[in-house]
C-alpha cells in the first residue's frame, strides 16, 4: 500500500500524545490532514527507501563530489 503525500512543502509536523495520530500542516493549508500512526509509518518507510535510492550513486561513487 503506497501513500502519496501533497505536492505542497511541509509547514509542521506534530504527533498527538493520547492518541497517537500525526497532523501534518502544508504550505497550502488546503492540504492539512491527519494521518495514523500505520499510516505515517508506511509514509517514512517508503520515504526512506526513495531516498536510499536516489542518494545511491553518490554513496557508491562519492569522488565525484571530491573535485
């Protein structure tokens, strides 16, 4: 299951301490929702694995950042 975030930059992130849930605030406050914690977790976790991937080359080959 993939979650799509806004295409709108992320103002503020706060989770709830009773219940658990994240809220997230947009730029455009159109956007502004709740999340649930599996949902915020599925979120990261595919964050982070886009991330792994894009940063991949440089990991691999970090001279090219050398010159």
């Amino acid at each position: 299951m993939s979650i799509r975030l806004p295409e709108s930059p992320v103002r503020k992130i706060h989770k709830c301490p009773k219940c658990g849930d994240i809220s997230v605030k947009f730029f455009d406050p159109v956007h502004d929702r709740a999340y649930s914690s599996e949902e915020w977790d599925i979120i990261t976790i595919e964050g982070t694995e886009i991330l792994k991937r894009i940063l991949q080359p440089i990991a691999e080959h970090p001279i090219f950042f050398l010159k």
